[in-house]
C-alpha cells in the first residue's frame, strides 16, 4: 500500500516513491523480506496441517 497513490500517513505509513532508483530498492527489500515472513508463515502451516492429518 504505501507504494499506492493513497496517502496513509495517518496510518502510520510514508509513501514509497517507486518511480526514483532509491525508491524503487526500498519498494523491493521490503517485498523480499514480506515473502520471507510468508515462507517462514507456510512452513509453519504445512507442519501444523501434516499433524492434523495424522491424527
């Protein structure tokens, strides 16, 4: 969202300004590391359902 034409600065959100080279790195470390918490998220789920299934 904060690379959105959205203002949520009263969300606690500043905007990230894709279309400059410096933006555009920030817009993108920020993807790697939302897709590294959701790996880690997925591991966790498939272990939990592997238990369920199981039982």
């Amino acid at each position: 969202m904060r690379a959105s034409p959205y203002d949520l600065r009263e969300h606690g959100y500043t905007a990230v300004a894709i279309e400059t080279p410096e933006g555009k790195a920030e817009y993108a470390a920020a993807q790697r590391g939302f897709a590294r918490h959701a790996a880690d998220l997925r591991r966790r789920l498939l272990v939990v359902c592997e238990t369920l299934t199981l039982a």
